[in-house]
C-alpha cells in the first residue's frame, strides 16, 4: 500500500558539520546520505573530540557552502563565512587558525573520508537546555553524563545519515507553545515535507520503520525518532534563543521531533517531488 503524505518543501545541506549550512533546491542522495552532507568537521585539539554546537553554540556564527555542487567520491571546495563576514576556504592552511580563533578553541579541519569511530564533545550541563538530563536519559544526570557521544562509524553524522522533519509537526509544536518560532531551520534536518493543513501532530511517528520513498528513485529506510538537543534552542540568523523550543519537545514527546534514516536505494530529489509513505 502506498499513499503519499506530502511533497518537499525544504533541502538542506550541511559541509562542515555543526556550522549552518546551504539551502539547495535539488540534491544527490547515495546510501550514504546527501552528497556533500558532513563532509569535514572541526577536530578540538585540546580534547581530540570532533567539535558539536551541542558544546559550541558559536558554531552557528559559521556558515559553509560548496563554490559547485559536490560530487560522490569527491571533495569539492567548501567556502567558510566567519562570523565577522570574512570567507575562508575550508583547505586553506591558514584556515584552522582563523576559524579557531573565531570560535575560541584551536582545532583541525578533517575529511569525512578520513574519520573512524568517532566521539564529539558535549556540555552535560547545557546538552539538554533546562530540560534536566535525568527526564531525558534516565539513570543519567548532568554530573554521570559523559562530556562526549559516539557517531556513526566512518562518518561525522551524529546518529544517520538523513533527517527528516515534517511541516504538521512544528505547527503542531508552535499551538503548543505560542510565541516560540518551530522554523526548520532549528531542526536541521535534509529534507523538509510539508504535510498540508490537515496533518497538525507529531506526523512523523506515523512514518516510523516504513519505506519513505522520495521523487522517481530515492527510498528512505528504517525511519526512528530523532531525539534533540540544545541545538534547536540556539540562535541563528533571525532566529533567537529559545530554551522552549526543546521543552515543548520533552513535554509533550519524549524530546523526540522529526525522523533519522537510513539510505535504502540512492536518488536525486527535488523540492516538489512527492514524498509517498509504503508499507
């Protein structure tokens, strides 16, 4: 059975993980996820951790985009903005040092393709906003946590490879609480579905272990609830700090908002392809 529950209405992409990235209107996906997405990440030398804006909110000071589309297989330059409006190349040797000095700690600029069982750092105080780590994790607190979580294996991808958010979700949240801003945006997400009016729920809980199949070829497998962070709560752009963005998301749905997946069949996907849910 099939039956489609909306169309794309947003892709994202991100080059360096943990910086804001580039809105596109077309994407390359292959099974191991958008081409081009978390392609580099920032080393923290002191710790050795690969770097998170769950430990660094000035990661949203940065903004990375490709010059040209990437392409599988390959590294295409990433074009860096620092938070002062100046532009780095993300290979330029002189690169780690600027971006360091803009975020407050040294670090190293790394490829995706060089990346093995890695550990990102964390905040336990704030990693979860006000929201306590014990109503999130429970038999953790903010003094049992560790400072640091794994990623996938041989990625930058904290948890796999696609995210998906749908619209019915967030303006279900934005009734929940008015006066906060649920924009997609703070979810960071690579592919935004808008569900119609009529979908006004946590929607993707629906779609959860289906096949999502996107445009002519793309198909998105074993779909779970994407747990989040204080990254949503972070300012970026027009947006501002808002600690009740994630505890709209503890109250009301176990902190979980949106969907992360794996690849099942790779494809190229537009804003506008169908996006039909099989069973």
């Amino acid at each position: 059975m099939r039956r489609q529950v909306g169309i794309v209405a947003g892709l994202w992409r991100y080059p360096v993980k943990s910086m804001l990235g580039e809105q596109i209107a077309e994407m390359e996906v292959g099974l191991r996820g958008a081409v081009g997405d978390r392609a580099y990440a920032l080393r923290e030398l002191a710790t050795g951790r690969i770097v998170s804006a769950k430990k660094f909110p000035a990661m949203f000071g940065f903004r990375a985009a490709y010059e040209h589309p990437p392409l599988a297989g390959s590294f295409m330059p990433v074009l860096i903005k620092l938070p002062d409006g100046r532009r780095i190349q993300a290979e330029d040797p002189d690169a780690p040092e600027a971006i360091g000095a803009a975020l407050g700690s040294k670090v190293r600029i790394e490829r995706c393709d060089a990346a093995g069982r890695e550990r990102a750092g964390i905040d336990p105080k704030t990693v979860f906003a006000d929201v306590p780590v014990e109503k999130v994790i429970p038999g953790l607190t903010a003094d049992t946590m560790p400072p640091d979580f794994g990623l996938a294996p041989g990625t930058f991808f904290d948890s796999a490879p696609m995210h998906i958010v749908a619209s019915g979700t967030l303006r279900h949240m934005a009734k929940l609480a008015p006066g906060s801003i649920f924009d997609p945006r703070r979810f960071r997400a690579n592919i935004f579905v808008d569900t119609g009016l009529g979908a006004d729920h946590f929607v993707e809980d629906e779609w959860e272990e289906a096949t999502i199949a996107i445009g002519k070829d793309l198909k998105i497998i074993k779909p779970r609830a994407a747990l989040r962070c204080v990254m949503t709560t972070h300012p970026q752009d027009d947006l501002p700090r808002d600690y009740a963005v994630l505890r709209t998301a503890a109250q009301h749905h176990r902190v979980n908002v949106g969907l992360f997946a794996q690849v099942g069949a790779a494809g190229t996907i537009r804003l506008g392809d169908p996006v039909v849910i099989e069973s």
